[in-house]
C-alpha cells in the first residue's frame, strides 16, 4: 500500500478568525498515512493558557454512537487509526462542534446528515482551557469552557456553554463566537483547520493560482479583497451622494479643512506634546485663580450680608415699635367702645320696659276705641229705627180708609206682572254679571301676562345694555386689554405711573389684580372669576399713605355715586408666603393658587390674604364637586370649591352663578366678542318680539275693558229697572196689606227705641272720655320711649365711628404683626444663608489650600494665566484628541498585502534554511498567483512541523493519519491517541496514549 500524507491538521491559534466562511464542498477520500519525526532540541517556552483543546467527546454523530472522550496534550497531538476509525469524525466534530458550517467539512451540505442513521439527534462536547490572565470571564467559567451542542433530525442546532462546575452560563451562538474570538479560534481557517481536501487540492494542484487562492484565504487576504471591493463601491457610491448632495458641500468643505490641518500637524507632534504639558501647568494654576475669585466673592457677599443683617436689626426694632403703638391705639379706642357699650347696656332694661309700656298702652286705647265704635254703630242703628217705625205709624195713620176691591185685583194683576218683569231682569243680571267676571277675569289675566311680559322686557334690556357695554369693553380691549376692568383703567394706570415718578407714592400700586394672573386652564376662567369678584379690579398699597393718593387719583376718574375698586393695603414682599402647611393638596383637582401663573409676589399674597385662595379647589365637573365636598368629607384644609359653571360649592350649601360666560379672565376675545354679538342680536330680537307681544295684549286688554264697559253700562240700568220694579212691587204691596195694624204697639215699640237711644249716648260719652284718657297716656308713654330710643341711637352714632377706627386700627395692627414676622423670617433667613456663606468660605479656603499643593507638584513656581479653567479644559481635550488620532493613523491595502507577502516569505525561507534547504515563494497580486519551488518530502515536511511545534509550545496542534506513528521518538511534547477498529455492536471506541506518562497539561 504505497503511502499518503496526513488525513487533516488542526491549529486552534493560527489566525484570526474571518469574516465569512467557506462554502465550497467536496466528497470524503480515503485516508492518508504519515511519517513524523521529532527534532530532538528542547525549548524553554511553557504551554498555553487559553484556548487549547482539552477534550472531545461525541455521541450519535456520523456512523459512531460513541467516540471519547479524547483528551488532547498542550503541543502536538497525533490521532492515529484505520480507515473507518473515526479520525474524520472527529475532525469533523471540531469544525462542527466549535460552530463551523456543515459545508465547510467537506462531509456534507447540512448538519442532519452528522446524526447516526436510525438515531434522532447527535451530541458533540468540546472542553477548552480557559487559564491565566487571558481567561475569558475567568469569575464565570473558571478554568475551563465546556461547548455541547446537540444537533436534531430537522438540520437544527442548539448550543450549551458550560463553566468548569457543569453551570450552564449561556444558550446563545454568539457568546460561542465571543469565546472563540477571544481565544482566535478560526475553524473555517485552513492555516487553523487543514481538511484532507483542501490539503490534497493545495499538494496536488498544478495551477499556481489555486495556490494564491490557498494563501489569499489563509490569510485572510480574499476576504480584505472583498471587503476593499465592498469599500470601493462604497466609496462610488459615495462620490455619487456627493455630486447629487451639494448642500452637504460647507459641510465636507469642513471636513476637508479637518484632514489638512490633521495632516499638517503630524509635523508638529512633538510641539503639540510641548504644548499640552505648558496647557497643563496653567490649567493647574488657573484652577487656583477661579478658586481665589470665588473665595473673593463669597467674602464680598458676607460683608454685604452682614451689612444687610445689622439693617434688618434695625428694621425690627423699628416694626416693634411702630406695633406698640399701633396695639396702644387700638386699646384706646376698644376702651372708648367699651364705655359706649356699658351706657348703653344700662339703658337697654329702661328701654325695653318703655317699650313694653307702649304697647300696653297702645293695647288699651285700642280697646277702648273699639268699644267706642260699637256703642256709636249701635246708636246709628236705633236712631234709623226710629225713624222707620215714626214713618210708618204716620202711614198707617193717612191710610185709614179703605179701598174698593175692583182696585185690589187690579193691583195684584199689575204686581204679578211686575214680579215677571223682574224675574226677567234679575236672569239679565246673571247672564251679565257672569260676562262681566269674564271679562274681568280676561282683563285681569292680559294685565297680569302685560305686566309680565314688561318685566321681561325690561329685564332684557337691562341685559342688552349690559351685553353692549360688555361687547364695547372686550372691542376696546383688543386694543388695550386693561379696558376689561374698566373704561378709565387705562388713564387711571397713567396717573398712576406719573405720580410714582413725581415721588406721590413710596411703592407703585399694582393693579388691577386681575391684569397680573394668567391662567394654566382656560376652562376654569368663569370659576375663578366666580371666586375672586371684585378682587379682580382691586388695587394694592403698600400703606395707607400710598392709598390716600390712589383715592384722589380715583376721585378723578369715578364720580360720586358710582363703585370704585376695592384697594388693599399691605406691605409689598418680594417672596410668595410658604403656604404649604395649610394648602389643599388633592390629586386630581387644583388650588386656585396652583391654578393661576402670578409672577408678583405681592398679587399672590394679596389673593391668599383677602381670599384664602390655597384652600379654594377646582372642580370642573358639577356632581363630582358635590361628591367630592359633600357625599365624603372635605379634603384636608379645604373650604369650599368652585365649579367650571362658576358654581360654590361647601361642604353642606350649594350656590349656582349668575354669569353664564368670564368678563375679565377669557384669553379668545375675538370668540367672546363673536358670541356677545349674536346675545346682543338675539336680545335685540327678543325685544322686538316682546313688544309685539306687548301690543298684542294692550289690543285685547282694550277690547274687553270696552265690552265690559257695554256690560257695567247694561247692568247698571238692569239694577235700576230691578229697583225700580221692586219698589213699585213693595208700594203695591204695602198699600195692600191690613191696614187695620195696631198704632199704639208701633208707638211703644218707638218709644222703647228712643229709651235705647238715650242709654247707648250716655254710653257713648262715657267711653268717649276712657278713650281720650288712654290715648293721652300712650302719647305719654310713646314720648318716654323716643326719649330714651334717641338717646341709645345718638351712643350708636358715637360708636359707629369708633367701630370703623377700631377696624382700622385693627388692621394696622395685623399690618405691624405681619411686618414682624415677615422681618423676623427675613432676618432667620438670612442669618442661615450667612452662616452657609461662612461654611462655604471655609471650605473653599481648604479646596484653594488643596488645589494650591497640587498646582505646585504640576509646575512649582505660579505662572500669570489669563483663560479660564473650561477653555483650557476644552484645549486640552482637543489637543490630545489630536495627538491621539495621529497615533493612531493607519496604512492603505497595498501596504497591508506587501507587509503580509514579507512576513510569509520569511517564514518560509525561516523553515527551510533551519533543515538546509532552499526554496522560494513568488507572489503576483496583479495576477493572483502564487508559485511555489520547492517539493521536500513527507517526512522532511513532518520534521518540519514537529520542529516549528517545539519551538512554539504555546500553541496546539492535532493531527491525523492512518500511519502509526510508532517513529517517533518519546517526548511529553507529543501524544499520540490511538483508535482502535470498531467492532460489531461497539458503542465505545476506546483509546490509549502511547507515551507512558501523560502531560500535566493535557489533564
């Protein structure tokens, strides 16, 4: 059997890894044999660390259910076996099991294939060393990185990347490539992994350009061509963004200054160098020059402070006095009360027993009127009486005769028609008066509707006219946006601003308020307007010398009778009071305070002060404003609430608004114009409409006074024809009756009357003078009353003045108290900032001490600096970023190849010469050929190799070939691992090293 060279070479640490893998594909050849020998020189370099292949182990891969676990030495290993052993499998495991395409070992176009025939996955486990300083994520692995990866039926993968414990660290492929970059594990390298095809095409090819295409791939060289072929299509590509992208040309043009300059600046590396040291030592120093400026500077502001705090000492002894007096006043006139109030409280019972004396009084005259009245209406009584009952006795008397009865039927024929003629006219009479009710009720009803109806109209116009003046202020306003607060604000703001120039008032006044709020959200505009009111247009005064002078301005623009703007007085503060303690702190809804931008301190605290607007919250929604302040208890702090309608909200009464739209706060004056417009339009509609309205019912208001007029006309002449009727029926029937009545009974009756009469007089004139007595004692008592009545109100005319003093004073004193407190919170303040200021100083002078030390290790004598620390930072950044680029300059490709042609022909001529043979490598990288002369041996070439592995113990090398190997000298360089045959019904394929002691390192 004539001999072969070896089946495959392996070495884990030859090149770097390249950026795409091969995908050429050949079939399986028969296994080579080889001859080796080992140089008998030692070498003193030690074993590698990292990245040396431990152990291997397979499971169900090719035609094998078991090989391994092999375990490889630290320098040369030799694999050695029959055909059919499984040295290929195991060659194949590594390009496989270490993440290299199925293409790439020529054994096959996907990894399916690798699983034994009538199993369902294969499992290949690689253990790599993992030492030393080099380690990867030593804290991780530990000493070793165990690789398995399990391949299925389906052609898929999956990977397990095991510490030295058995730990699973990882799952994913690309800690897998991580690791073997790392290590420069290249499995798809033929430097690193030389398969028997790809060495039998490299010796037996006669074509010098497959041999250029061996060393461009070994050495990475084929994939710079595609990257640089890549780079150079970039690069057109680019030319033609450029041509087609001249705005970018300012851009570029820059960019080409920058290259220039870098490029003029490699000659002047040294003195860039030179001048970066010179910008250190006056960075170090200019450190201490901004340090000394701020210690100078805060020694400043601590003088200023000081200053300002023996001020403030004096302010608050000024403010105690001004409260003494202000409470010494207000003492005095709470005493003058005082007094007032116990004069009249001792009058009070004496009032109150006259009072109650006059209506006693007032009680018996009427009494005694009304028993009076009644005797004088029963007196009037008898006296008609009598004169009735003197009547008819002087008819019964003429009347003595009698009458014939001729003359008797005739009367009561005529009664009985009589009586007929006035049944007639009494239904007349109903039948009218039931139509003059009619048309009463009908007047009655048009003057109710009419009267309403002018209401309404008037209520209108009323409306109109204030829409007018409201649509004419919001049309000024556009314009001038303070005539919302009224026509004269803007004169008024003027004679404001000139009479704080001529020195009138000691603090400008601000205002209106209104002006100087702005809202967050403009839908809250009509609830905050519904709170504030008149606030609105009220003005603020530092004193109250400063509100005298407002008041004569104003008199001057508002006449008498008409409202002014409400003026507060306080003293202006330039800071916000710190509510935060009694504040409303809700989650969904706003403060009125939170929902307002007020950039004036004294707005602010003037609103918190006359409104408490920290407690008032903003509730948009109606029935949530209700829930929220009365179906629950009231959020901490809060007070009432204001809804987007502007109703007020508290916590058990609910007030509706009466304005429907904002006057002052709306930001779209263009809209609310636009709307009062169309209210105007339609007001002035709804006018003309009532009017017609109107005319309509004073039409038929007329019309039925004239109808019942006709029937007042009509009834009135039916009640005379029904009297006169009736009256004729009466004569008739008296002149009818018996006339045969007794005289002397009417007489007596008459007489007993006027007895009557004469008791009911003396009755009456009794009564007369009780009854002129007790009007006489209620005037006298009425008198006392007032007396005693005019008194009291002349004490509350006396109090009434003081009262309004006392409030003043009052509030004065408030005043004093709050100046207080607002210079004691100053004064703290500022004591606390002073005593930080210090500590600061005293800090700073330690840094500058510091700072100092350093600047003199840097550069020992001080050196005049006139930048600042940040430009010379920024200079200094730039300039090593300068120096830093030009370190790192780089070649072109042709350099590169040149570079790598050279070290591959020493390395060549390097090996030959160390066995005395010559030979040479000619490279053609116009052509892409490589021609190799030299044609040694398969044992020269095996020498050749055990030689460059002695002297390179760093790195690993496994070989395999069907030869024994049994030449070769014993060493602990090299293990030889042995396979056996396979045998029928074989799982495991045992192996032996042939060196009698193993290497340390390969256990």
């Amino acid at each position: 059997m004539a001999k072969r060279k070896e089946d495959g070479f392996f070495s884990p640490e030859n090149a770097k890894r390249p950026r795409r893998e091969s995908e050429d594909f050949d079939k399986d050849s028969d296994e080579d044999e080889c001859a080796v020998s080992l140089t008998k020189d030692s070498s003193t370099l030690t074993a590698a660390d990292v990245g040396i292949i431990e152990s291997i182990h397979l499971k169900n891969f090719m035609c094998h259910s078991m090989l391994g676990p092999f375990k490889f030495g630290s320098n040369v290993n030799f694999v050695v076996g029959n055909n059919g052993s499984g040295k290929s499998a195991v060659l194949t495991a590594l390009i496989v099991g270490l993440g290299g395409k199925a293409v790439a070992t020529n054994r096959g176009s996907s990894l399916k294939g690798f699983v034994k025939d009538g199993q369902n996955s294969a499992d290949i486990t690689v253990t790599l060393r993992n030492r030393g300083e080099d380690a990867y994520r030593a804290n991780v692995y530990g000493d070793s990185i165990v690789v398995q990866q399990h391949i299925t039926l389906d052609g898929s993968r999956s990977y397990k990347l095991k510490s030295q414990t058995g730990t699973v660290v990882s799952t994913r492929k690309e800690e897998l490539v991580a690791i073997l970059d790392h290590f420069n594990i290249q499995v798809d390298n033929p430097v690193s992994v030389l398969t028997q095809e790809m060495s039998k095409q490299f010796l037996q090819s006669k074509n010098e350009g497959d041999k250029y295409k061996f060393f461009m791939k070994a050495t990475q060289l084929e994939q710079m061509k595609e990257d640089y072929s890549y780079i150079m299509e970039t690069k057109e590509r680019t030319k033609e963004q450029i041509n087609q992208g001249e705005e970018r040309l300012t851009e570029l043009k820059r960019q080409c200054l920058e290259k220039e300059e870098r490029f003029q600046s490699i000659a002047g590396l040294s003195t860039m160098k030179t001048n970066l040291e010179y910008l250190k030592h006056e960075m170090a120093w200019a450190v201490v020059n901004e340090i000394e400026k701020q210690l100078n500077a805060i020694r400043d502001n601590i003088k200023i402070g000081e200053d300002r705090a023996a001020r403030l000492e004096r302010k608050m002894e000024e403010q105690q006095v001004k409260l003494n007096e202000a409470e010494k006043k207000y003492a005095d006139i709470q005493d003058k009360l005082e007094k007032i109030s116990q004069e009249t409280n001792a009058r009070a019972p004496e009032c109150m027993a006259l009072k109650a004396d006059v209506i006693a009084k007032k009680r018996d005259y009427n009494e005694a009127e009304v028993l009076y009245n009644h005797s004088l209406n029963e007196y009037k009584a008898l006296k008609k009486d009598d004169e009735q009952l003197c009547k008819r006795i002087e008819e019964l008397k003429k009347s003595a005769d009698q009458f014939l009865e001729t003359e008797r039927l005739e009367r009561q024929k005529k009664i009985w028609w009589l009586k007929e003629r006035l049944k007639a006219f009494q239904d007349q009479e109903n039948s009218i008066n039931q139509e003059m009710e009619q048309f009463q009720q009908a007047i009655e009803k048009g003057r109710a509707e009419h009267d309403r109806i002018r209401r309404e109209e008037l209520d209108v116009k009323h409306a109109l006219n204030y829409s007018q003046r409201q649509l004419k202020e919001l049309k000024d306003s556009k314009t001038d946006r303070l005539k919302r607060f009224g026509p004269h604000v803007p004169a008024l703001l003027e004679a404001i601003d000139d009479a704080y120039r001529r020195g009138y008032f000691t603090h400008k006044p601000v205002g209106p308020l209104g002006a100087c709020i702005h809202l967050r959200d403009p839908e809250l505009a009509l609830a905050i307007e519904s709170c504030l009111k008149g606030l609105l247009q009220a003005y603020c005064c530092h004193n109250h010398a400063d509100e005298r002078v407002l008041q004569a301005l104003m008199k001057r623009f508002y006449s008498p009778g008409t409202s002014r703007p409400q003026i507060i007085v306080s003293e202006f503060q330039n800071e916000m009071y710190d509510v935060r303690h009694r504040t409303v702190h809700h989650p969904e809804f706003p403060t009125v305070l939170t929902a307002l931008e007020i950039d004036n301190a004294v707005v602010a605290n003037s609103l918190i002060d006359m409104r408490n607007i920290e407690t008032v919250l903003l509730i948009k929604n109606n029935s949530v404003a209700r829930a929220v302040m009365q179906s629950q208890k009231p959020p901490k702090n809060c007070r009432e609430a204001f809804t987007a309608d502007g109703d007020q909200v508290f916590a058990g009464r609910y007030y509706s608004s009466e304005n429907t739209r904002p006057k002052f706060l709306s930001r779209d004056v263009d809209s609310e114009i636009s709307n009062l417009e169309n209210e105007v339009e339609n007001k002035k509609a709804q006018i003309v409409n009532l009017q017609q309205h109107l005319s309509a019912r004073e039409k038929d208001i007329k019309q039925n006074e004239e109808l019942l007029k006709r029937c007042q006309l009509h009834y009135k002449e039916l009640k005379m024809k029904i009297r006169k009727s009736s009256s004729e029926i009466r004569e008739l029937e008296n002149i009818e009756e018996h006339k045969s009545v007794d005289i002397a009974t009417l007489e007596d009756e008459a007489h007993d009357n006027k007895m009557k009469m004469k008791m009911t007089e003396k009755q009456m004139e009794q009564q007369k003078k009780n009854l002129e007595h007790f009007k006489s004692l209620k005037i006298e008592a009425e008198n006392k009353y007032d007396t005693i009545k005019l008194k009291i109100n002349q004490l509350s005319e006396l109090a009434d003045p003081l009262k309004d003093e006392l409030n003043l004073a009052d509030s004065e004193v408030d005043n004093q108290k709050r100046g207080k407190r607002h210079y004691e919170d100053k004064q703290k303040e500022h004591l606390d900032t002073l005593n930080k200021k210090k500590r600061e100083l005293d800090m700073k002078e330690r840094e500058l001490e510091e700072k100092m030390s350093q600047a003199r290790q840097i550069c020992p004598e001080r050196i005049e600096v006139k930048k600042s620390a940040s430009m010379l930072d920024k200079e200094i950044n730039r300039l090593r970023q300068k120096i830093q680029a030009e370190h790192a300059s780089h070649g072109d490709r042709e350099e590169i190849m040149r570079c790598l042609t050279l070290r591959c022909k020493l390395y060549f001529d390097n090996l030959l010469s160390q066995r005395a043979y010559c030979g040479k490598m000619n490279f053609d990288h116009k052509n892409e050929t490589l021609a190799i002369s030299d044609m040694v041996n398969r044992r020269i070439a095996m020498d050749m190799i055990l030689k460059m592995a002695d002297s390179q113990r760093f790195r690993q090398f496994i070989l395999l070939t069907p030869q024994s190997m049994s030449s070769l000298p014993s060493s602990k360089l090299i293990r030889i691992l042995r396979m056996s045959d396979p045998e029928r019904g074989q799982t495991t394929l045992p192996f032996r090293p042939v060196t009698q002691e193993d290497d340390d390192d390969g256990n």
